[in-house]
C-alpha cells in the first residue's frame, strides 16, 4: 500500500460537513475541490513522515478534533523542519521531544510541538450546539426563515419532537404576519423556547426576497455564541511550562512549536503569554509588562526564567487545502543560554533582542509579524 494518509472517496459529496461531524470526515469523505486540494497536501507531507506503527495515520483519520489538529501540527513542523536537517521523530527512551535535528550527522536541537485549543468550557458549549444544530437541520426544510440560536440554559436533553412542533408552529406563525414576534436588540424577530431543562432562544432571519432554497440548504446557519473571559494567554503559559523542564536537551538549543488551535489565541496573546501581562505604573503612567512571562526575569530567577528554551514558534492559519496560507512567528528567548538555529523554521514574523549593552538588553520586533 502506499505510504499516504487519504485516499481519494468512492462516493461524491459536496456538501460541507453537518456541525458536530469531525475535522477529518472533510478529508475521509468531502469531494469538493478544497478537500482534494487538503488530501493532495496531507498525502505530500505524509509520504515522508516517519510512521512504520502507522499511529499518525490513526491521528489523521480520529473523531477526536484535538488528536487530529495536533498530528497536523506535528506533520507541518516536520516537513518544514526536514528542508535543512535529518530530523529524528520521538527518538530514544522515555520522554523526549518531538524532534530532535542533526546536521551532518552531528546533534544540534531539539523541538516540540504544542498544540494549543479552545477552553474546555467553551467547547463543551459548542458540542451541544452542534448536535441541536444537525439534528434540527435534519428535520426542518429551509423555507421562509434561517434560524439562530442561543443556547441559555442545559440541564436536560431537550425532547427534539416538541421543540421540532414548536419551531414549525413559530414558523408558520411568522409566514402569517411577519410582525407576530417581538425583535432582538438588532431588529430580528426572536423567541425563547423552553422546555426540560433547556432555555434556547432562537432569532429567525427572514430569506431574501426570490430566494430558492435547495434541499441540501441548512435553516441553521450559524455557531455557538461564546461569552466569557479571553484567557488565552494564561492557558499558553501554563502548557508552555510543562513542556518546557520535561526533556534531557544534551546541552543543545531547545525551542517549542505552538500550533494556535484556539481561534482566540491570537498573535497579541502569544505575545503576552511570552513577556507578561501589560500593565500600568499608576504614578507615572508608564506602561510596563508584570514579571509573570514565560521568558523575562523574576525572584527566584534574577539571571532569567527557562533559559534552556530558546525560542518559541507561533503558527497559525495551517489548513491544509484551507484560502488562507500559514503563519509562523519567532520569539527568541532573549536571556537564553543559546540561539535556536535560524534556518530552523521559515518564519512571518520575528521578536528578539533589539539592543544589547552589557546586562542590559532590549527586545522588539526585528521583522513586524504579517497581519
């Protein structure tokens, strides 16, 4: 068999995948252009992926998103890792790295992939919605109104058959006089079903006049609505800190991979997450970062924190076959012991010591990282 990740489906489907299906059915199942473009990429980079358990063909093909989006992850970096040195897959005993690099046969450093996701809270919130969402979309035809909804309360499995009557019975209420319902903040007609345990307020958005539905078309057309505090940063941190004293470096230049799969984890979180929560001295107005980065220096570490990790990646947009090309950025630790190899990885964007006078450094962007 060849050594290739996706084969090509049998049977043709162009249909997006339903909400609560898996990321990797789009590459098992979907034969839109898009997904062959994605297998075609996949395919290129598993051809040499060193795999003989065949464990990250099983990544590929999971149910599990997280699983699949790491095992991309983990893909991408090697491929790129691999145009300038013999990279080494989880080499040697106990815990290790991801990758170790060689050149000429001479060990120079190591890298870790990190694969960064939503909270959990959040995602669980998505899961309900997603599940409601397809099986609403199974049982009711699009015709006069999509709908959206808010999910305010769930401490019970809702009964599908009478919200399905209560949906159709608000529809037709709507066909009749179109003013029937009261309006949402922005205008958009809006009721509140409730019914075992759950409180789902659903807005119907009325069809463009001449509009064709095609029975493919889903009536629900957006996501969960996510509320709450953005604490990106602080996840990054705290996975960036258990990863960064696990390994036996050999004395060699250690750097950390972070695939941003959480969409709120953005370049500015990175940022924080690296050199501390943004501050302002209140006398003088001045701002400042507070002593809780990743690199920096603190208390206990006057000479600098983690100082065997020196850089960290931040890749975002990788999607195989997906409209936008990846992003990487370089954060070089400025107080570490040693530079990462700068050919290690291509990179958008770089951070790193701007200006060095004795003991005293300053760190800025070197290249200004792409929006």
């Amino acid at each position: 068999m060849d050594h290739q990740a996706f084969e090509e489906p049998r049977v043709r489907r162009d249909q997006h995948l339903a909400m609560s299906e898996p990321i990797s059915a789009w590459f098992v199942t979907v034969t839109r252009p898009e997904a062959v473009e994605g297998r075609r990429v996949i395919n290129d980079l598993y051809s040499r992926f060193p795999d003989p358990g065949g464990r990250m063909r099983a990544d590929l093909h999971t149910g599990d998103n997280k699983r699949f989006f790491s095992a991309l992850d983990e893909l991408h970096v090697h491929d790129l890792l691999a145009r300038h040195y013999d990279v080494a897959y989880e080499e040697g005993e106990g815990t290790r790295p991801d990758f170790h690099l060689y050149r000429d046969r001479q060990y120079v450093g190591a890298l870790e992939v990190l694969s960064l996701f939503q909270r959990e809270d959040w995602t669980a919130e998505e899961r309900h919605h997603a599940v409601l969402a397809d099986e609403l979309n199974k049982r009711l035809p699009l015709t006069t109104h999509s709908l959206m909804f808010d999910i305010q309360s769930w401490t019970g499995t809702p009964s599908l058959r009478h919200l399905v009557r209560w949906l159709d019975a608000t529809l037709a209420e709507l066909r009749a006089d179109p003013k029937a319902l009261p309006l949402d903040a922005t205008g958009i007609p809006e009721k509140t079903y409730v019914g075992r345990g759950t409180n789902i307020s659903f807005q119907f958005w009325a069809l463009p006049p001449g509009y064709r539905a095609g029975p493919q078309d889903p009536v629900v057309v957006s996501g969960a609505a996510m509320g709450g505090l953005i604490d990106s940063a602080t996840r990054l941190r705290e996975r960036l800190d258990t990863k960064a004293g696990k390994y036996d470096l050999g004395g060699k230049p250690f750097a950390i991979a972070v695939g941003a799969r959480d969409s709120w984890c953005t370049l500015d979180e990175v940022h924080q997450a690296l050199t501390g929560t943004p501050a302002v001295v209140i006398a003088t107005g001045q701002g400042i970062r507070q002593g809780d980065g990743f690199f920096g220096t603190g208390r206990r570490h006057p000479q600098g924190k983690r100082r065997h990790v020196s850089a960290v990646y931040a890749l975002h947009d990788w999607f195989p076959g997906g409209p936008t090309e990846p992003r990487i950025t370089r954060f070089d630790n400025p107080l570490a012991h040693q530079p990462f190899p700068a050919d290690a990885l291509p990179h958008h964007g770089h951070w790193g010591v701007s200006w060095r006078d004795g003991s005293r450094i300053s760190a800025d962007w070197l290249i200004a990282p792409t929006a």
